[in-house]
C-alpha cells in the first residue's frame, strides 16, 4: 500500500518528492541489483539469482520512488517468521536521493506499521548505527547468541 509522507524541508527545496511503497511488483530488480552488487559492502558476495531469490521468498519489501519518473532510489528487505520475529536487510538509497529522509521513510514503512511494528526485530550493519538506533535497535544483550557466517 503506498504512503505518501509530508515533505520535508529538504522535499520542498527539491522538487522530485517521493512515495514509499510496499507492492513487491513495483520493486525494481535492476536498479536494486545494481547498487548492492556494487556499492553495498554486504551485498557483494551474492549473485543476480541469490538475489531474485532472497526477494522472492521475503516476508516483506519496501522501496522509495520518485513521483515524477518512478525510478526507484531505495529499498528494504525483511525475513520473518509473520508472528514476532522479522530480520532487516538490504536497506539502502542511491546516492541521488540521500540527505532527503528516505531512509526514514523506509524503516518507518518496513518496521513500525503493521504488519510488522510489534515485532522484534534484528539487523547486521557496520553503519547507520544512528539512524537504526532510532527506530529502537541496540547492540545485543547477553540474551542474544548468534552464529558467525561460515564462508
């Protein structure tokens, strides 16, 4: 379902203002593709159809587009159990749009409305610890184990 957000000071002083919106169909594969097989440190290591995969079989997707073209300049992807428990991934915006709140809006669309916003939710990241910590992440506690990758 799209939302349309509030401009922002940065949306007015700019005229491309954006949707953020959760339809899987809308999501472009390319230019998604694209920025994570090079530019996102984490995303490197997979292939076109790992991908395709990973955005398949996802609980759920979010991408930003910009309302006068409908290119989409950021994304979001989540795993999830669909009762208590979602995995964050794939969150980025192209540089063009950065500086305008996008991020926000996805995590905001992704995280904290339904289905999702009574979940617990977990991510990796090695950035954007701010702006994650905004939307209630923390470093783990001593109630949290995991399993380090293997490759």
């Amino acid at each position: 379902m799209p939302h349309n957000y509030p401009a922002t000071a940065s949306d007015e002083q700019i005229p491309d203002v954006f949707d953020v919106d959760s339809s899987l169909n809308r999501i472009d594969l390319d230019a998604a593709w694209t920025f994570l097989s090079t530019d996102a440190y984490w995303g490197k290591w997979r292939t076109r159809p790992d991908f395709e995969t990973q955005v398949t079989n996802a609980w759920r997707v979010v991408g930003a587009y910009r309302r006068s073209d409908g290119a989409m300049v950021g994304f979001a992807r989540a795993t999830s159990d669909g009762v208590s428990y979602a995995y964050l991934a794939d969150v980025f915006v192209l540089p063009v749009a950065r500086g305008r709140g996008l991020a926000k809006r996805l995590l905001t669309e992704m995280i904290e409305v339904e289905p999702g916003n009574n979940f617990r939710w977990a991510l990796h990241t090695a950035d954007a610890h701010g702006l994650y910590e905004k939307f209630g992440f923390t470093a783990p506690n001593n109630r949290y184990l995991e399993r380090r990758e293997t490759r």
